[in-house]
C-alpha cells in the first residue's frame, strides 16, 4: 500500500504541464530515434546530455526515460514496413512483421506492435513498483556461470526452435559468432580477425550486423528481380486488428510482459535477448497450423516479441534504480545521468529521493499511454509506404541504412562492412539459412566470452562449477529439455504417423 500510495503522488507530480510536455517529447524523439536505423536510445541520449544541464533533475530524467522506452516502439515500424529494424531489439519483430505487410497486414502489424508496447510498458512499470525487492534479489543469485550457461542456453534454443535444417541454423549461429569474435581481445587486448584493420580493433556495431543480415538482403531481392509495379500482396486490406488478431495476441502479450520483465531485470540481458527469448517461447508454444505459420507472417511473432522490448525497459531500471547495477549500455547512460544530477542510485534512493523517483516512474506510466495514442493514427500513414514501386522503395531501403550505418562511426568503413555483411545475408537467404540466429549469436558471444572466462577464472578452471552451483544446474537441465524433449517428440510423431495411402491413377487425374 505505501508504493500504491507514492506512486499515486507521483502521479499527481507528473500531470503538471511543465512534465507532461517532457513525456510527451520524450517518446516523440524516441519513436523517431527508433525508425532511424543504426541510432538507438544509446546515441540520442547522449547527444540529448548536453542539452538537459539547465533542466531540471525531474524534466531531464523523464525527458532521457522517454527517448528509451520510446525507441523500442519506433525500431518496429521500419522492421515491419520494410524489414529494416531501427533498433537491434526490433530485428526479431521483422521476421514475422514484414511477412504480414506483404500479405497486406501492415496495419495490424503496426497496431499489434503499438498495442503490445503499451501493454509490456505499463506492466513492467507495475512490476517495478511492487516487485522490486524480490526481483533485485533474483538478479544478484545470478554469478558468472548462471549467466555462461543461460547465454549458452539462448543460442542452442534459437538454433533448435528454428524451422528449415537444424544444421543450417547451426552454422547460422557460427557465422554469427564469428561477427562477436572481430575486435580487441577483452582479457589481453590481443587484435583478433582485424586484418590489420585499425577500424575493426573496437569490433562490428552490432546494429550494424542486424541493418546489413536484415535490409540489405531484402532490398537486393527485390531489386533483383526487376518488377517495377507494387506487388498484388503489398495490397493494405486494413488498418486495425480484428477479433481474432485480438484473441491470438493475449496470449503473447501476457508472456511477453514476463519474458521481456525478467530479462531487463537481470543485468546484461535487456530487450534484445528478451524480444529473441519471447519469439522462441511463442514458438514453442504454437500448435498445429499457427506453428507453421512462424516466419511466414503469424501475428504472434509480433505480439510477443514487441511487448518483450518494452517491458524489458522497466525490467533494466530495477537493478539500476535500487542496486545502481546498470544493465544495459543505454541504463548505464542514464546512471550517468542520475549521478549527474547529484542523485545515487542504490538502496537509499527511494528513502532519499522518494518524490522525484516516483515521479518519473509515473511517468513512464503516462508516456506508455501516449506512445499509444501518438502511434495508432500514424498507421494509417505509415502504411501506404508499401504501395510505393520497389525501384523506389528498396533503393530507398539502401540509401536509409547506408546513412544509419555512416551514422555509427561517421567512418566509409563502415558502409564497406555493411555492404560486405549485407552481401554475405543475401547469398544466405538465398540458400535458406536462417538469418536470425546469426543476429543472436552476433549480439550474446561477446557476453558469453566475458562470463565463461570469469566463471573459469574464480573456479580455477575447474569446468565442473557449472553443475556444482544449484542455480546453474536447474538452468541447464530446463535448457536440456527444452532443446532435447521437442527433437523426441518430433522423432516419435514422425516414426508412428500412418503414411499417407499413394494417389491411384483416377485421383491423380482427377
């Protein structure tokens, strides 16, 4: 009843016009960072800092919380409309999305994404409200060998819960690691896979990998193929989501709020492995036909994966809110900017702070409900994009994430990776290796690195510490069946399924 109560009076303190303005430009920019391919939340912060020091500790906080929470939604609408994810977290939500705007769905694509957003937001600001005690408690049981181990565990379900050859997905997921391999070694600074190249001593920007596996490809198919009038299938049927898509997508909505919750609260992890781990679960769950329909446009590879970004926003500010343990690049930036501001986040700041804190949790609250009201009229806008002629759309694919790509280091090198990645991603579409596990491995390797060492480091190398520590032994029995039991099942269906009777030659011709 106490945080009921402090966060009521925060949101008495958060409706003042002075800080409604500020949610309100808040997710604005945040959306538009969003669509941007190769910004993120990460660099509109920072380059917002600067122009926060004359605020005040309340605007500027809320103004910084809005552009992070308001760019997990925009990443979606590029990654749906044209299958250019704005951000790495959205890169998932493509998979699916995209495949529902060719099929003239980009409508409820765009709503599903909208609806789930607010749905996963405001859930996880619940959640941070009246479970932040035993939730800081769950993310600090987590030691190096729980985090090599759930790492480990990702990669190995994404490879198995893909549909096509398991062996392709398998190799997806090498090629994708050797992307995380490129840079400075981060035990000895030894140059590894550089060539020489001083541009490469800092690796491959991942958003980078996910523009160059995801856009590039797309663009080039299409313009491969030389049509120059819209496809029939680009035919936007409707704008909103009917009764069924509203039944299919509870369900995603729901888990995604606890998928996306949990990894935001466990430090490291965030919204991208939470929106790849939602998109996983939806797919494990699937049943009969709606399984199948995964990757060739079924709304719940929207609807889970985008409730899970954002609600994994809420899930990073525990830890950095009540522990001052930053989870994240963009959350170690706005500790920055808390610290900035003369505030220590820690176990005292809700005793020492109380008022400003609660009201900016408030207001992530009211920027949830605006992102929403903001987004749903611009779906009717963003839409017709799609009706554009693929000359024009897909060379203007390029051109946009070429400029993102420029974006990341201001160096032509990095156009040369993207073009180098996005060619290697064509010639893998075209021999149908799934591209996702790449953009996983690519983003969990340098983690995975780091804990495997530090894990081996505190135990001496002895190996036998991942099943020694209780914790990390439940994580690899549930990622052990999780991975084994549906190849079982798969080898017993297949084994006992009555072949179906050869056609006679009366049915063949008929």
């Amino acid at each position: 009843m106490d945080a009921f109560g402090s966060l009521l009076a925060g949101l008495g303190s958060a409706v003042t016009p002075t800080n409604l303005m500020f949610v309100f430009l808040g997710v604005l920019i945040g959306t538009i960072v969003g669509v941007l391919p190769g910004l993120g939340p990460i660099t509109a912060i920072a380059l917002l800092i600067p122009l926060t020091f004359g605020l005040e500790p309340t605007s500027g906080l809320i103004l910084l919380s809005g552009v992070y929470y308001g760019a997990m939604y925009g990443g979606s609408i590029t990654s749906i409309l044209i299958r250019t994810p704005g951000e790495v977290a959205s890169a998932v939500t493509a998979l699916d999305g995209h495949q529902m705007a060719k099929k003239g769905h980009a409508g409820p694509a765009l709503a599903t994404a909208a609806v789930g957003s607010f749905i996963g937001g405001t859930l996880a600001v619940i959640g941070l409200v009246f479970l932040s005690p035993a939730l800081v408690t769950l993310a600090t049981t987590f030691g190096a060998a729980e985090y090599t181990v759930l790492l480990l565990g990702a990669l190995a379900l994404t490879a198995s819960l893909m549909s096509g050859s398991k062996l392709k997905a398998g190799i997806s997921v090498l090629i994708g690691m050797s992307f995380g391999v490129v840079g400075l070694d981060p035990q000895n600074g030894v140059e590894r896979w550089t060539g020489g190249a001083i541009e490469l001593s800092d690796g491959i920007d991942i958003a980078l990998v996910a523009m160059a596996l995801f856009a590039v490809p797309e663009a080039l198919r299409h313009l491969a193929v030389g049509d120059r009038k819209p496809s029939s299938t680009t035919h936007i049927q409707r704008a909103w989501m009917n009764k069924e898509d509203l039944r299919l997508s509870v369900g995603p909505y729901a888990r995604g709020s606890v998928v996306g919750f949990l990894a935001g609260v466990i430090p490291g992890l965030g919204p991208t492995l939470g929106s790849f781990a939602s998109y996983s679960l939806e797919r494990s769950v699937a049943r009969g036909e709606r399984k199948k329909l995964f990757g060739k446009g079924a709304i719940e590879g929207v609807a889970g994966p985008e409730t899970a970004n954002n609600a994994a926003v809420g899930g990073a500010m525990v830890p950095m809110l009540a522990l001052a343990i930053p989870g994240s690049a963009t959350t170690a930036l706005l500790l920055f900017v808390y610290q900035m501001y003369g505030l220590q986040p820690g176990p005292q700041l809700f005793v020492n702070d109380g008022p400003l804190v609660w009201t900016i949790v408030a207001s992530m609250l009211i920027g949830n409900a605006m992102l929403l009201a903001l987004n749903m009229p611009m779906v009717r806008i963003f839409t017709p994009m799609l009706k554009a002629p693929p000359p024009l759309l897909y060379g203007g694919v390029l051109a946009f994430v070429m400029l993102g790509a420029y974006a990341l280091t201001f160096s032509f090198y990095s156009l040369l990776l993207l073009i180098a990645i996005g060619l290697l991603g064509y010639v893998m579409q075209e021999n149908d290796f799934p591209l996702t596990p790449a953009i996983l491995a690519a983003v969990l390797l340098p983690m995975l690195e780091v804990n495997l060492r530090r894990s081996l480091l505190v135990s001496d190398g002895d190996w036998t510490t991942f099943i020694s520590r209780p914790l990390s032994l439940i994580l690899i029995i549930v990622i052990a069946l999780g991975t084994i039991v549906p190849f079982i099942i798969r080898t017993i269906r297949a084994r006992y399924q009555t072949p179906a009777a050869e056609p006679t030659r009366i049915d063949a011709l008929s």
